[in-house]
C-alpha cells in the first residue's frame, strides 16, 4: 500500500519533513465515539484536518446523546473534551431544554421558580448567562428575597438523538461512507478500485461521492441465528456495546459493512467494479474501556508512546518475534497483529453466541430441562415465534439453525433450505430488498436495535446516579451524628 493521501492524491512524507503532505494518523472511527483503529497511510495531515473540521464533528455530535450516558466507561485514546448534546430536563416542571458536556449540564436558556412562602428565588442556567438573567430580580432582592443560582444540573435528562438536526441524514450517511472508504483503504484496496464511492479527478485530487453512494442497513432477514443473536445482543455480546468491520467483496461489487454501538448497522456499496483478488477483512472492538473489555489494544500513536515494560508486556501477549528487528519493525508486527487478533475477536463473538442460541434451542425444543433465566426465556420465546413465522416444524427450524452457524457467512449470505438443499441467499440485496419492500419491518428491527443501546445507557446512567445519591446522603448524614 503507497503512502497516498486519497483526497489530494500526493504522496504522504514523514511528520518530521516541511512538505505540505504529510503523514496523519487517522482514526478510521473516529475516537471521540471510541474508535481505536487508525491508519497513517490513508489521509494527509492537512485533508484530515479539513474534513475533522466539518463532516467528522457533525457525525461525532450524533452520538452524543449515548456519549454522554456512558462516557465514563469508554475507550477514548487521548484527552476526550467531550461533546455537547441537548436533552429535555425531567427534573424542571416544564421540559427545560438542557445542554450537556462531560462536565455540566445547565438550560439553553435561563428560567426560574419563585418559592413566594420561603422568600427564594431559584436561576438555572449557564454560569455566564444567569450573571445578566438575575439583574431582573434586584427589587425582589431589596425586599428581602434570597436567590440561588444553579449552573450544573444533576438528574436524569431526556437526550435528543435526530430531533432538531435538519442535516441529520445527511451527516449520518457521510460518517458511514468516510468509515467504509477509509477502512477499504486501510486494508490495501487502491482508491482506483472505488469507483462507486470516489471520483478522482485530472488533477489527482479525488471527491467522495457522497449523493450517489449507495447505503443501507443491514436487516438479518433470513438467518434465525442472526435475528436471535440481534435481538437480544446486549444480553449475549461480551464487550457491549462495540464497533465492527467487514469489507467483502461478492463478485465485483465491493462492500463494507460499519456496525456502530452494536446497534447503527450499514452496508456500504463501494465498487460494482471490482475485478481483484477476493477480499475479507474485519475489524472489532468493544467501546468500553480496557477494565471492561481486558485486551490490551493500542492505536498508531498510543502504540509509540507507550514506556519500555508496557511494550514488553504487549510483545510477550502476541508473541511478537523481535529478534534482530528494529523498534519501528517491531511497532509494525504489532499492528499487523492486533488486526489480525480483531479478526479473531470478532469470529469469536458471533461464533459463542450462535453456539449458546443453539444450546438453548436444541435443550428447549427437545424438552431439555433449562435453568430458570429471563433471558433463556425471552430467546425460546422468539425462537419459537420464528418457527411459526418461517411454517418450519421443529425438525425442519433446528436443521434451519445448524446450516446457518458459520461465521464466515455472517452478514454475507443466510443458507435456507429447499427440499433439504442448502442455498446461498445474498445478505445484502436481502436487506436492500426489505428495506424497500417491507418498511415497517426495517424500521421495528431498527427501533429494536436502538431500545437496546438505549436500556444498556439508562441503566448505567442510573447506577451513577444513585450511586451520587447514596454518597451525598452519607455525606450529609455525618452532620448529624
């Protein structure tokens, strides 16, 4: 792979030279929602600051609504300043629109409650607003009112995700599209083998073809062990929630599937022109940080930061040969490595969690005495309204199971069964196919989808919450002991 900037087109120099192309390191998703793969070899310093400046902020601020409930769990490889959402204040009688960062939340506008009884005058807003907001009470001051201002809300909030957002479709495709593009780039495919996705012009430079790319989302129509494993993936994926990537190629079309907080799924149809060798690569990761997700995992500029004995330990756990090899060589297998390691991570994610479905299958349907559990019961429960849905018998749905039960086929092809033939059923015009022709199935799988996500925040929200609660109450306990 040439070290190519694949919007300008130049060559990329080192960071040290004056050139005006040098190397960045770019985060292919981006590290303000968690990402941890970066490539120096894709996008200059000077195009990666441009595009960090426009398209990568508005998809970044699309997810804060999540970000801001769970950001103190997450993997974020250097400082995170955090990302400001909007969100409805439950706490307020009326809902009060509240800004939030990592730090605060207060009102987008000032407002105010009068407790006529206790003579206090209570301001919520932000700190630089309420100093001219609370001019207005200066003659209920006079006469012996007492007022309290409150700049950081604490609670529990009502945080926006599309609503307000008049360009929201549009910087959701466009993160999708930079993710799928960058990630194909990053696994060796030139940028000439794109042709559905850049258009690189007589000047070498290159435009994303962002209004005529084709993408999806991804629906797991006919593969029961997919629709079980989707549907009650918080309860089965060790690392939730977490991002995923697969580029394929089926024939010359050229895919990438993006898998965003296990819950915003999109194929990406890069090329209907794709005449090289067969390509399938993936990358996974958990979103969480390291104490919850405990593979060590280092990005490009992490990786060469790190102190002498950490880096010894991150050879000893891959096995890294460093025998005669320079510290740049070494840093390189360690990569390579590490990709190949998320490979792993990710066929081992999907491969447990059909096995375990099936288990809980097979023992429910051949009256196999299962532990008591919610979750046991809640996947029999769908398993079982799936056979009635596909007028499979018990035999014919557990065979139905079996044959789909590889993950090399996962979110490429469903295998059905004709007159006890296996079939290949494309996973991605499937998809594309129910998309248009059976929208209200797309958007309950989608909305699924995003209950889940939303169940797995609240609830850690929650817990932080109470837990502030308790400490406060302790707190203030003590002076009365």
């Amino acid at each position: 792979m040439s070290n190519k900037c694949y919007l300008c087109g130049n060559l990329m120099l080192s960071k040290d030279s004056n050139a005006d192309c040098v190397c960045h390191n770019e985060h292919i998703i981006p590290n303000a929602i968690g990402g941890r793969l970066t490539s120096s070899k894709i996008l200059c310093k000077k195009c990666g600051s441009n595009y960090g400046d426009h398209e990568d902020q508005a998809f970044i601020n699309l997810f804060s609504c999540f970000i801001y409930l769970i950001e103190d769990i997450m993997h974020f490889d250097r400082t995170h300043k955090g990302v400001i959402a909007q969100a409805y204040d439950y706490n307020s009688d009326g809902q009060e629109i509240v800004n939030i960062n990592h730090e605060e939340a207060y009102p987008k506008k000032p407002y105010h409650f009068i407790n006529e009884k206790d003579k206090i005058i209570t301001v919520f807003g932000h700190k630089t607003t309420t100093k001219h907001y609370i001019k207005q009470f200066e003659k209920q001051e006079k006469n012996g009112y007492k007022i309290n201002v409150i700049n950081n809300l604490n609670g529990l909030f009502g945080v926006f995700f599309s609503e307000g957002n008049d360009c929201f479709n549009d910087d959701f495709k466009k993160g999708f599209v930079k993710i799928a593009i960058e990630f194909a780039l990053h696994c060796g495919v030139n940028r000439e083998n794109l042709n559905l996705s850049l258009k690189i012009n007589s000047d070498g430079r290159a435009k994303v073809l962002y209004d005529s790319i084709l993408v999806f989302p991804y629906i797991p129509c006919n593969n029961p062990l997919a629709i079980l494993f989707e549907e009650h993936r918080l309860d089965l994926e060790k690392g939730y929630p977490s991002h995923s990537l697969r580029l394929f190629n089926i024939e010359h079309y050229l895919y990438c599937y993006v898998g965003l907080f296990s819950t915003f799924q999109y194929y990406v149809l890069l090329s209907d022109q794709y005449n090289e060798e067969s390509i399938d690569m993936c990358y996974y990761q958990s979103v969480l940080r390291d104490e919850q997700h405990t593979k060590h995992y280092y990005a490009h500029e992490e990786l060469r930061q790190l102190d002498m004995s950490d880096l010894d330990i991150l050879i000893r756990e891959l096995k890294v040969d460093i025998k005669g090899k320079s510290l740049e060589d070494i840093y390189m297998q360690i990569e390579e490595k590490q990709r190949i390691s998320s490979s792993c991570d990710f066929r081992s994610v999907i491969d447990n969690s059909f096995k375990t479905i099936i288990n809980i299958v097979n023992q429910s349907f051949n009256s196999v005495e299962i532990e008591e559990d919610d979750v046991v019961d809640d996947i029999v429960d769908s398993a079982k309204q799936m056979m009635d849905d596909f007028n499979m018998n018990k035999e014919e749905y557990l065979n139905f199971i079996n044959c789909n039960n590889d993950f090399d086929k996962y979110l490429k092809y469903n295998v059905l069964l004709d007159d006890g033939e296996e079939v290949l059923d494309d996973c991605v015009i499937r998809s594309n196919e129910r998309m248009a022709n059976s929208l209200d199935y797309a958007r309950r799988y989608t909305n699924k989808k995003f209950e889940l996500l939303q169940r797995f925040c609240n609830t850690h929200k929650q817990e932080i919450v109470w837990k502030k609660l308790i400490e406060n109450m302790n707190r203030n306990s003590k002076n009365y002991i």
